[in-house]
C-alpha cells in the first residue's frame, strides 16, 4: 500500500467515527434542547443577560447545577454558596470521569483532558456503553463528536432560550422533560438484557440514592448511590479483558 | 458580579472533570478498582433514572413513572432509542393534556 492509501484509509475511519458519534448524540440533542431552552428562559427571569446565560453553558456545562445556578442568582444568594453547591451537585463527575477514563488509559492526554471536560451524566452514559471505541482506531474521535454534539445543543439551546423566551407551551416542555430519564433507561436496558447483574447494580444504586435523598443534598446523594452501586461490582463483575 | 460567579462554577465544576485524567496516568488499579469503575456506568444511570423520573411532573410521581415503564417496554423489546425516548414523551404528554 502506498502512503495515499494508508492516509485515505485513516480519514475514512476517522470520519466513520465521527458520524458515529454523532448518531449516537442525537438522543442527548432531544433531551437537551428543551432542557437548554428552558434554562435560557429561566435563567433570564432570573435576571441575566444572554451572555451571561450562553457563557455559563459554554463554561460550566452541566444542566442541574446551571438551573440551580440561576435560582440561587435570581434570589440573591452569595456567590461562595452557589459556587460550593455547584461543587457538590457536580462531583459525581469525578465518580463518572475515573471510571471513563479508566477505559482510556492508552490514549494520550492530548485527548483525554479535552474528552474529561466534555463528560455530563448524558454524554458519560452514551460513551460507557460504547466502550469498545475506545481499543479502536480514531476511537477518540467517536467520543469527540458525541460530546461536541451534545455541547453545541446545549449551548445554542441555552441562547435560544434566553433570546426567545416561553416559546414551547408548558405541557410540551412538562413531557419533553422526561426525554433524558427515558434516554437513560433506553440505555441501561439493552445491558441488562444481556447480562442481568447489570440490572442488579443499577437497582442497589437507585435504591441506596432514594435513601441518601432523605437525609443528604441530590448531589451527595448521586455521588452515595453511584459508589455504593458500583462496589457491587467488584463482587459481580468480572475483569475487563484488556 | 454574576460573571464571577459563573468563573466560579465552571472551576468546581471542570477540576473534578479533569483531575481523573491525570490520575489515571499516574496510578496503575488493582484488579478490584478496574471492576468497581467498570460498574459505575450501569449503577451512575441507575441512580440518574430513579428517583429523579418521578420528578418530571411536580406533585404527580405516577405520571414520571408511567413515562418510565413505557421507556423500559419499548427498550426492552429493542426499538431504537430515538424511539423510546419519543415514546416517553408521548406518553407524559397524552397523559397530562
């Protein structure tokens, strides 16, 4: 094979992995225009701006704690206080990004940081299931294109919201809320079908979450539901062959 | 005053995202550690799924758990999970009308 061949058989790899990624971050662009469109129109009755409002997304990037965020401004709590209950209610990415980056261990931190601040429960969930990309060749161009997918529909929603206003009537966005959950479970079930226990980790993690929900914040309680779950995996599972 | 704040929640937010980067570089896992982060995925959307869903619609957990059981049907008999997801929403929608 000549040098033109091998290169043309990398660019079309690479461009197979990026319509993957982006196929695979179409759910995540259904649930999260309505929720970025919600948090643009809330977060302007809140009081502020549209660059404030596209800013936020585009820095911070992770929805809950952006609506969290723009209750606390609009009731004109501290800014040490929002700051440490955004610490709290996004730590479960650390949780999240050990594990996934645990998969991309051979990858070079070029790739890693950038793929790490790309991670939200969304993108997170979308990319654990498809953890063989990551042995693959341009594998990381499949994450890449999921999360820049579910970014740009996070930040351009949010700027819409903010610029249009109330446009999507009440029951519409009400039922588009449960997109993400649905989303959630559409991947969750193909695992369990294939191996039960997967099932089993997932119901001890609901269950330890809707106890630590009681007595904790949601974030801790996440972060409490996500460990506890998984060390079950320690005794279910077994090792990656890697 | 309002950008400070959002500088702010973007660093408590990004540090923890980025830290397991290096770590991982640095830390070789016991077997035991590469199971349990191997299993954070499937218990991270069970703990994401419930009890959130039953929040969709404030004061009425049944109509955020029939979403979810049809949401469970539909995946379960493999339909493509635009689909589920639309069928979700439908669901809520038709039920809250």
């Amino acid at each position: 094979m000549t040098s033109k061949a091998i290169q043309e058989k990398h660019t079309s790899t690479r461009l197979m992995m990026i319509q993957k990624g982006i196929a695979k971050g179409i759910p995540i662009m259904m649930g999260y225009l309505p929720v970025a469109l919600t948090y643009g129109v809330l977060a302007k009755q809140a009081g502020m701006s549209i660059f404030e409002i596209t800013l936020m997304s585009v820095l911070v990037f992770a929805g809950a704690s952006q609506f969290m965020g723009a209750g606390m401004i609009a009731i004109g709590t501290g800014a040490v206080e929002i700051i440490i209950a955004t610490f709290v209610l996004n730590f479960r990415h650390f949780v999240m990004s050990l594990s996934f980056m645990n998969r991309l261990r051979g990858i070079n931190l070029k790739w890693k940081v950038p793929l790490s601040l790309g991670l939200t429960d969304e993108t997170f969930s979308v990319a654990s299931i498809h953890s063989e990309e990551a042995k693959q060749d341009k594998g990381t161009y499949f994450y890449a294109a999921l999360m820049i997918t579910a970014y740009f529909s996070w930040v351009f929603g949010s700027f819409l919201g903010g610029v249009l206003g109330d446009i999507i009537p009440e029951t519409l966005s009400q039922s588009m809320g449960v997109a993400l959950y649905a989303m959630f479970i559409g991947l969750l079930i193909p695992s369990v079908k294939k191996e039960l226990k997967f099932g089993l980790i997932a119901v001890i993690a609901m269950l330890v979450n809707g106890i630590f929900s009681q007595f904790v914040d949601t974030g801790w309680a996440i972060v409490a539901g996500t460990l506890i779950g998984g060390a079950t995996g320690i005794i279910l599972l077994k090792e990656d062959p890697q | 005053m309002i950008i400070a704040v959002i500088i702010g929640m973007a660093l408590v937010t990004m540090i923890p995202r980025f830290i397991p980067a290096f770590i991982v570089d640095k830390i070789n896992f016991p077997s035991w550690i590469n199971r349990w982060l191997n299993a954070i995925p499937y218990a991270a959307l069970g703990a994401l799924i419930f009890p959130g869903v039953l929040s969709v619609k404030q004061d009425q957990p049944l109509i955020g758990l029939a979403g979810g059981l049809v949401a469970i049907a539909l995946a379960f008999f493999g339909f493509n999970i635009i689909l589920v997801v639309v069928g979700a929403i439908a669901t809520v929608f038709l039920l809250t009308f």
